[in-house]
C-alpha cells in the first residue's frame, strides 16, 4: 500500500470515527446507595506531584473527586491504583460509591488507576472520550473500508459479508464504558465538552472535559487541556459566558513565557474566569503567572485540597497557605 493510500485510509477511518452517533442501547449510569447531602458543593483532589496532605503520596497525575447536587462523580484515576486508593482513603473517600466517573483522555497518568478502581466499583459508569482503535474500545460501520467483489472469498475480510458494525477491543474488558464524541449534557445542568487537539504530539487526541452550571457560574475541571485550555473555557462559556472557577490542568508545562502571558490574558481579560485553581500539567511558571494576574483568585489546589465551591470559592487543606 503507497503512502498516499495509506493516509487515505487512516482519514476515511477517522472521518467516519468522528461523525459517529452514541449507541441508543448504551447503558445507563449506575446511582450509589450511601446517603449523599445535595448542599455539599465541593472537589477534592486526590492525585497531583504537588501539594501535603497526611497520609496522601505525590505522584505525576491526576485525579479529582466532585460532589455537587448530590452527584459524586470521580474525574481522571491519577497514574497508579494503589497511589489512587490510598490518597482516597487518606481523605474519605470511598471510591465503590460513585454516581459516573468521567476520564479525560487515553494517556497513562489519567487512566492508570481504571483497574483499581474498577475492583472497588466494577459496575460503575464511565465516560470516555470515543476514538477510533482506542484503549477504550469502539465500533466502525464496515462501510469504512473499499471493497473489491473481483477478489476470491479468501482473501477478503470476513469473506467478503462483514458485519454492519465492527466492534474493537477495550484494555478493560466487560468496564461500563459509554463513548462519547460530542458535546453532551449528561444531567442537567452537567456537560461534557469534548474537543480534539491539533497540537504536534498529542494531534487528534480527543478530551473531555467538565463543565456545571451553577448559580454561580460555570465550574470547568479539566484533565491536561491538550486541545488548549482557551478553547474548552470558549466551548464552555456556549453554554454560560459567565466563567466562575476553572479547575485542573492547563498543559503549559513546557510553554515559554510568551504563551503563557497569552493564554493568562485570554482567561483572565477575555473569558473573564473568576477563579483559577491550576494542578497538574499547568507547569510551574505558569503557576506564578496565574498567582500575579489572579491575586486571591488564584486558588490552592495541591493534592489532598478540599475546594470549596460557591459564591465566594475557597480552598481547604493542609498545604493551603
């Protein structure tokens, strides 16, 4: 096959991946039991390299635990199982009573504690980004593919009579995935925005991220924002312009000053953000930029931080100065 043939192959496979609908038989997400307060409106993070918390360890990853209107929903399962459960039960947290979990993207220190998790909570629902060939598993038309009716029965695929949908493997056989690759209201007031990056290295990676509607305001976490932060809070603010608190990783890690004021200036003066509480892959340089530009509204959020959410959001923690 020419190289030319070749990425045609991989565009078609991938247009059709992208124009793909949900299952209508996709299942439901599975309620916890545990008595839950509606009032309490808060985020803990459970994984991040930074931050104190006792019995808490670092480690690079992320993990965010969300409780709002009743709902308890885990974002991200952080780099490592055993890390994950200790730093849950370190600050309460019983992982086997979930209402959905939410995975922002494939990559290793966002998905590494999914089989841990999945021991303590196996029914539990998952949402993830829907990707062609991916680790979380996913279908095709077999219309994808050319056929050739001239070829003998042997040598082509199934024969020649493939079936209508192809189904691909999951890296968690029998995991209550449901796909998702659009934007998605998945209860009320509650909105998965997903986004593609066109980044070099991370190029068409597909991320979720989480955005409430509160009386407040949006509240947006995020995972790494491969796609650019700028671009989930200009989705986000589609649904709400008002822009009350964006939580998690702005992916700026490696960025130079230059894109880091830029994309300090677009959050803070364009999308008038209230509130920042940077973790993650936001990078230490950019942690200052946001503490200068942000004053007090730039929020602590290391590991093992309880961020309070409200009017007036306010972090809760042991490393919190």
């Amino acid at each position: 096959m020419t190289a030319t043939l070749r990425a045609g192959y991989v565009a078609a496979a991938w247009s059709l991946v992208l124009g793909a609908c949900r299952s209508p038989t996709s299942p439901q997400p599975v309620r916890h039991t545990a008595p839950v307060d509606p009032a309490k409106a808060q985020i803990t993070v459970l994984y991040d390299a930074f931050g104190a918390s006792p019995g808490t360890q670092q480690d690079w990853g992320y993990s965010a635990l969300i409780e709002y209107g009743g709902k308890r929903i885990l974002f991200d399962t952080g780099n490592n199982g055993d890390i994950l459960a200790r730093n849950a039960k370190a600050k309460g947290v019983d992982l086997s009573q979930l209402d959905f979990v939410i995975i922002s993207h494939r990559h290793g220190d966002h998905i590494g504690g999914l089989a841990t998790l999945r021991k303590m909570n196996p029914n539990v629902m998952i949402y993830a980004p829907k990707e062609g060939f991916g680790v979380f598993g996913a279908d095709l038309p077999s219309t994808f593919y050319r056929k050739d009716e001239s070829l003998a029965a042997d040598q082509r695929y199934y024969g020649g009579k493939p079936p209508d949908v192809m189904r691909f493997g999951t890296a968690w056989p029998g995991a209550n995935f449901l796909l998702v690759d659009k934007n998605t209201e998945i209860i009320p007031g509650m909105h998965i925005i997903t986004l593609v990056s066109d980044k070099p290295g991370t190029l068409e990676l597909r991320e979720l991220s989480l955005a409430i509607n509160t009386g407040d305001g949006m509240v947006i976490v995020v995972g790494c924002s491969h796609p650019g932060v700028d671009k989930i809070v200009a989705a986000a603010s589609q649904i709400n312009s008002r822009i009350h608190i964006l939580l998690g990783g702005f992916h700026l890690v490696v960025a130079e000053d230059d894109e880091i004021d830029r994309i300090v200036t677009l959050l803070r003066d364009t999308y008038k953000v209230e509130y920042v509480a940077p973790g993650h892959c936001t990078g230490e340089a950019t942690f200052a930029a946001l503490k200068k530009a942000f004053a007090d509204h730039d929020l602590y959020a290391g590991l093992g931080t309880v961020l309070i959410l409200g009017a007036t959001p306010r972090s809760v923690g042991d490393a919190v100065r």
